[in-house]
C-alpha cells in the first residue's frame, strides 16, 4: 500500500482529467496499492463515464481486493454499452466461478480467446467441436494454458471417450507421460506450433461449458490420473517404510506471474517442520533460487527432486506418501488428480477456482483448504495447518476420538436426504463425513449409492472401489458395483463383481437375477440357466426367474418352453404390459365358434409387425377378430391383414368382445417350434394406389435403392445400445451404383450427413406409406426396429444390422432369421463394434451390385 500522505500529495498533483488518473492507476497497480488504483479509476470514470478501459481496470482492482459483487456490477455496466465486449465477460467469468456459477462462468470463459490474444494463435485445419456426436470420429484436445489447468480439467477426456470418439490430447511435454494414463485417451503429443490432424478440435478448458457443468455436477471421480506402477515401485524402494511416520509432501512456491500472492515465503514454514511424527520431502521443483529454504529448514526437508524427470516422477512420489502439503499450483491439482489428501494453503484472493468461503473442493474429494482471513497473513494460515496436522497425527480427528453424536448425526442426515432423493444434498453430507471418517466402509458406500442415483457413474464406481477396499467381504458393496457395470454394458467386470456378491449373499435374489443378466452377453447361456434355476428353487414362484428363463430358451430357440414362461410376463408390474381391466375372459385357444375375440398389440410396434402373422391362424378358429394397435399401424393391417374384422388404436378401455388375449401369447396357445413357424411371406401387403404413386416417382432411378434406417425408438430401454450412429454408416456412401433412401422418422433423420440419401420421409404419414415406398425399393439395410420387421413381413430384403447382445428373437449365432426368409443377419463381433458390422454390409452391398450389372437376381438368399 502506498503512504497516505503521498498518496494525498500524488492526486493533488495529478491534473483532472480521465487520461492522467487513468495512468495514474496503473502506476499504482504495478506498485501493488489496488486501494489507491481504485480511487484513481473511479475519478477517471467520474469524468468519463463511456471509457471501457476505466471501468475494466476498476473492475480488475475491486476483484484483487476481494470486492466480487463490486468488479461484477464494473463489467455489467460496460457490456450495457459495449454487449460485445470480451474482456467484460472474461474478467466477469473468474467472479460467476469464484461463486459457484459455473454455467454462466464458463459461458463467459469462452471469450477469453477473444481477450486474451496470446492464448491460442494457431490456425486449424479441422472445425471447432460444438458438442455435436462425436461416434467414431478423432478430436484434438489441447492444453492451452498451464500444467495446472491441464491436470484439473483432463478429468474432462473420459466423457468424450464415452460419445465414441478418438482422443488425442496435446500437453505440455513435462507431462506426456503422466497423462497417457487418463481413461479414454489414444493418443498424448507434446505441444508444437501445428496442431496435430483430426476431425474436430477443443481446447481443454471450453469443455466444462460444452458439458454443461455445474457445482453438482462436476465430474470429481478420482484417481483420474495414475503414475506407472514401475517409477511408484522405484520410488518406494528409495524412501523406504517408516511405519508410525507421517510423510509428507511440501510445496511453497509458485512462478510469480500471473499469482504475485500464491507463494508462501519459506521462513513461514517453521511451524510445520517442528510437527512431531512427519517426514517432509520436497515437491518444490521451481522457483527455489528466488525462494529458498533457510538453511535451518532444508535441514529438516528430504530433497529427492534431483530424481525427477517430469510429472510422471513426481506423481509416483506423491503416491508413496501419507500427505501433500502445498499452496496453489500444479503439485495441488496433481496430488487432487490421484486422489491424494492434500491440504492447499491459499491467498486471501485465491484463483476461482478454489471458490469463495470454502474450505473443501468440488473438484477434488480429497483436498482440504486453508485461506488466509487477512491478505498476506501467513502466519496465520501455517498455524492452522500445523494444528491440523498434529490432530491428525494424534488421531483427535477419528472415528475412535470425535464426538459419537455428531458423526451418529451426520449420517442420519445424510441417508435420510439420500431416500427423499436430493442426492446433491446428500453427497455433500457423505464428502463432510469422509473428512472425518475417511476408513468408514459404510460412509463410501453410501456415497457411491448417492453418486449412482445422480448418474455420476464415475463417482459411483470410485466410491464403491473404496469401499471395497475397506470391507471386501460386503456383498452390497459388490452387488451395486456389479449393476453399475452391467448398466454400462461392462459385461466382464459386471460378473465378476455379482459372482463375488453371490459368494458372500448365496440367497440373494437379487444378486442372481442381475448376475444372469451379465452372463448372456458374455454367451455363458447355460450359467445363466443355472441362475434362475437357483432363483426358483428358493422362490418357485418367482416370476422374474420364470421370465428371463423364457428368454433364455427363446434365444437359444426352445419355443416350446420360451413361449411358455413368457407368459410370466402378465403378472410383471416392472414390464407394464398391459394394465387394462377386461370385462371378458382371456382366451385359453379352445375353438372360437363364432365368438368376438380382442386381440391386444401390447408391446412395440415391431413386435406387432413381427406377430399378427398369428392373425389368420386365430381367424381359422371362427372366430370375429378384434386387433388393436398403435394409431400409425391401423391403415396398413386393416387393408393388408387377411382375417381381421376390425382394426382400432390403442385406447384407455379395451373393446367389448366374447374374449381377448395378448398378442405376444399368440405363438405360445399355437404351440409353436422353431420348425413349425408361421412364416409364409409376404402376409402384409401394401396399398396399391400407394405403391403405385412411388412406382412412377422412383421410376427414373436405375440404380440398386436401397432404404436405410439406423435408429429405433428412443423410449426402448435398449434402443441406445441397438441404435447405429448416422456417422457410422458413411463407408456405404463409397459403394457405386446404389441409390439411399431415408426411412428414418422423427428427428433422428436430421443426422444425415456424410451420405447422399433421398429423403421422402416428410411424406411418409403412417405404416401404410412406409409400406408403399418400401414396395418400390430393392433392399433395407437397417438396426433391428419396427421398419426392418416390415421389410420383412413384406418379403422385401433385408440386412440387419445387430447389436453383440442383440434380442432373442434372432436367436444366437446365426445370419438368416427364421421369421423372416428374406433377412441376412449382421451381428457385432464385439459390444459397440459398429465399425466392423457396416463394413462386412458394405463388401455385401458391393457384390450385390456386380451381381446386379452382370444379369443375376438382384437380391437372394
């Protein structure tokens, strides 16, 4: 701070006008006297109020004195006048973050390109990412400011790996190594003047807005870095064991620009080393000329850093110790990043990202934080962490010493917002609990439960993982990691979890029914059986055992047995297959003789295609038919559908008829095998004065058409896994002689891009016009949906694009279907593995081509 008196004596001098207080300001910033700076800003804005740069620095002095809500209300008045100011909004930024705003913040954040020009000056070939699908396609991630930041936000890669795509990440060269360890990345190169070739690219930083990130949501799993099991072994022999010592890691300065605040002078540190029961190593790599130890301090400090190489070294060092002991640079984020307990000694001011009044990190669950109460007073904020440590040390903060009461309340607290549903709430009690208790099983099982709930699966898994560690023997703990896994269709890691939960829980139900259903994907069908056999000889009752044992015999092509404990499925409220109260009884096959039957569509569409070929076998039996189903099927089966008396759409009451019965029991009260399938095609045909208008539209194309549908619908549980992505389809766009036509619906047909495809779909008003179209095409090539079933119902040809796990009505491992003679199956060799399914389409749609230029039938099987 400048002497009053010469401050006094300097604004007396200064003539008045904006551009002499002006730089009269700016003199006092260099000098460190942001009190005197605002005094002349706020005389340069008094005389002229329009002076952007006035308001900017007047803002940037209030901010440095901790006045946020001040600095915010500077830069709002400058973009009422200049909205397009980006400076305004990135000074604003650092202000909405330090306050926990983080979507308004990172908003603003993005124009720091604009405001700051020496950020990024490189010229990029490919486009900016905007958050668009990303399936299949590579993305350039680049770190564009310090090692700090590239620590904190690589924990962002994992998310762009889930969308499918292709990560190279371009660092700084002292952590190539280290960050190759981050889940989801392929590729890590070092930072140089051309950026490396991919279809999209981000700055690391402009991905919390893309993610819409908030305080709750912060993606805070850690470890999300972890250093080579070789250098932490390497490491470990160098320190050797110290049982009963505390080691730990010290860090005290930082470079002095852009945070002149952030280094504590080393002569503060007295306090810590004299903390009985530690061992202290140095993590100071830089900066220790301008900031040394005393002489009387190094003494008490074990200096290995003259071993480290890069980041990779000094993570496998952090990971030998108990403790990190840092101010705020890339030896905080680091430690944070491997989930080491790390206490972070900050400046009054501190960056925004270590917020305001906190003294624990959303980004970091294992950190704890240690403000200074006055700008400058160090003092104060070592002794702080010097009592901290002899607590820890004395084990006052622990479940055998702190108050029963308190921590009995907590918990209560914290389970009781956890069954009310306000998991935000309730992970913030369980993260105040593990700062206390942080060996408590139950305390990071729950919380796994409160991230799981909240869909913060990586969080989820962490805090389970932990758990596990503490009590291996919990078969809880397994059982919700396993289900985690089996929603993320980790098949192999979901069975080993449920096999160990069944191990400790033999009779749990629960535990057997989810490790049958990580068993089927993995095509361990006959233990899969063995589960629901268990299931029932414990609960012969059970309906969800009888059920999925249907589908087992149904995949495996037992029809007999299937359809017979598929009728289970009437009795499941989780399925909600048809909650309708009927005034007549359901039909038990016996001979119609003239009575009225309701025959009821209960599930997908698909499923209504695939089965009212049972319709004529039911008429044979005499009897009034009555089929009810989804509005756009009506056209179709009642001009198409032979035996049907009436068809009607899906209502809240069912129609009054002698009998009814469920669509789907059809196959089962017709006793039917895979030998003896109803499957003459085609049994629907479409209309002819439709067909015919498509005819004479489609007529000039010579080319092979093909209809192409890659998306089902997207209410169906399993339609993300059975859904292809647009993008993935390209590869058939290079086959020649082939004319795509569109028969994707809804709003996944504006996906199109990277194909030339005829779209007609703006026409297509129902079944009856997809029918009509479909009619005038030589071939579908389409994800197992509603369409491809009609595509085969007409006997049109098909290739089914299949998921690794695909329904059990295409049965296992074979490539025709015996409901539908003219369907070729493509199956994924591997769960996600589009790729390899499109390109043995593409070799197939090739030959069908040149079979088609040189005479032979242009489709068959």
């Amino acid at each position: 701070m400048g002497h009053p008196e010469k401050r006094r004596e300097g604004a007396a001098s200064c003539p008045d006008t904006p551009e002499a207080w002006f730089n009269r300001g700016i003199t006092h910033i260099d000098e460190g006297d942001y009190s005197a700076a605002e005094e002349c800003f706020s005389r340069a804005v008094a005389l002229a109020p329009q002076s952007r740069e006035s308001m900017l620095n007047l803002g940037y002095v209030l901010g440095e004195q901790g006045r946020s809500q001040e600095a915010c209300r500077c830069y709002e008045s400058i973009l009422a006048v200049f909205p397009a100011c980006a400076e305004a909004r990135y000074n604003r930024a650092a202000h909405l973050l330090r306050a926990g705003d983080f979507r308004a913040g990172f908003a603003d954040y993005e124009t720091r390109f604009a405001a700051m020009k020496s950020v990024d000056q490189r010229v990029y070939s490919q486009p900016r990412w905007d958050g668009s699908s990303l399936q299949g396609r590579s993305i350039l991630v680049y770190c564009e400011q310090g090692l700090g930041d590239a620590l904190q936000f690589s924990r962002y890669v994992p998310l762009l790996a889930e969308q499918g795509a292709k990560v190279i990440l371009e660092v700084q060269r002292p952590l190539l190594s280290l960050l190759a360890s981050v889940k989801g990345v392929e590729r890590v190169v070092a930072k140089s003047d051309t950026p490396p070739s991919a279809d999209f690219h981000i700055p690391l930083l402009s991905l919390p807005h893309i993610f819409g990130t908030t305080l709750e949501s912060v993606p805070a799993s850690v470890p999300y870095i972890t250093p080579p099991e070789t250098l932490v072994a390497a490491w470990r022999k160098q320190i050797g064991a110290e049982p009963g010592i505390l080691r730990v890691g010290l860090a005290w300065a930082g470079k002095e620009r852009p945070y002149p605040n952030r280094s504590c002078p080393p002569e503060y540190l007295a306090p810590l080393l004299a903390v009985n029961g530690t061992r202290v190593y140095s993590l100071q790599i830089g900066e220790r000329d301008r900031l040394p130890l005393p002489p009387e301090l190094a003494e008490q400090v074990i200096d290995l850093t003259g071993g480290i190489e890069n980041f990779a070294d000094t993570a496998a060092l952090i990971a030998n110790l108990d403790l990190v002991i840092t101010i705020d640079t890339a030896v905080a984020h680091l430690a944070g990043a491997l989930g080491k307990p790390a206490w972070v000694l900050l400046p009054k001011w501190a960056d925004w990202r270590w917020l305001a009044g906190r003294d624990d990190s959303p980004w970091y669950p294992s950190m704890r934080l240690f403000r200074q109460s006055r700008q400058g007073d160090w003092a104060c904020v070592v002794g702080h962490v010097a009592r901290a440590l002899r607590e820890r040390i004395a084990g006052e903060v622990s479940a055998g010493t702190a108050c029963h009461e308190m921590l009995e309340s907590l918990f209560k607290s914290a389970m009781e917002l956890l069954e009310q549903k306000a998991f935000a709430a309730a992970i913030f009690q369980f993260r105040k609990l593990l700062a206390m208790i942080s060996s408590d099983p139950t305390v990071w099982f729950n919380l796994g439960r409160a991230y799981h709930l909240n869909k913060n699966l990586a969080d989820a898994e962490y805090c389970y993982l932990r758990a596990i560690e503490l009590k291996p023997d919990s078969h809880a703990v397994w059982f919700n990691l396993g289900d985690l896994y089996l929603n993320q269709n980790e098949f192999p890691k979901a069975e080993i979890c449920l096999r160990k939960a069944h191990v400790h829980a033999p009779d749990s139900v629960k535990i057997l029914l989810c490790l049958g259903a990580a068993l089927i994907p993995l095509g361990k069908i006959s233990d899969a059986f063995d589960c629901c056999r268990k299931i029932l000889a414990m609960q012969p009752d059970n309906v969800e055992a009888v059920f999925n044992m249907g589908y087992l015999h149904l995949r495996s092509g037992n029809y007999l047995e299937g359809f017979a404990n598929l009728e289970a499925r009437i009795g499941m409220e989780a399925l909600d297959i048809d909650r309708r109260r009927y005034c007549q009884p359901r039909w038990d096959g016996s001979p119609l003789q003239g009575r009225s039957i309701l025959i009821y569509g209960e599930q997908g569409m698909g499923d209504v295609i695939q089965f009212c070929r049972y319709i004529p076998l039911v008429a044979q039996q005499s009897g009034k038919i009555v089929f009810e189903v989804d509005p756009p099927l009506v056209t179709l089966l009642e001009s198409s559908l032979s035996g049907v008396a009436q068809v009607v759409p899906k209502s809240e009451a069912p129609p009054l008829t002698d009998v009814y019965i469920q669509l789907l029991s059809l196959p089962y009260i017709f006793r039917t095998t895979l030998e003896m399938l109803p499957n003459t095609i085609p049994y629907l045909v479409p209309d002819s004065l439709k067909r015919t208008k498509w005819r004479d539209l489609l007529a000039k194309d010579a080319a092979l058409r093909v209809g192409i549908v890659w998306r089902g619908n997207p209410r169906n549980p399993m339609d993300r896994e059975r859904s292809c992505p647009m993008a993935a389809l390209s590869p058939l766009a290079g086959v020649r002689g082939v004319s795509f036509y569109c028969l994707q619906l809804g709003a996944a047909s504006e996906e199109i891009h990277g194909m030339k495809i005829v779209d007609f779909t703006t026409e297509l008003k129902d079944f009856s016009d997809t029918a009509a179209l479909m009619a005038n095409l030589d071939l579908v090539i389409g994800v197992d949906t509603s369409v491809t079933h009609l595509a085969g119902a007409l006997g049109i040809p098909v290739m089914m694009l299949l998921t690794f796990v695909p329904d059990w009505r295409w049965l296992i491992d074979r490539e025709d279907s015996p409901w539908y003679p003219s369907m070729r199956l493509f199956r994924q060799k591997r769960c996600g593995d589009w790729g390899g399914v499109i390109e043995r389409v593409r070799i197939a749609l090739d030959s069908l081509v040149k079979e088609r230029a040189h005479g032979t039938r242009p489709y068959e099987y």
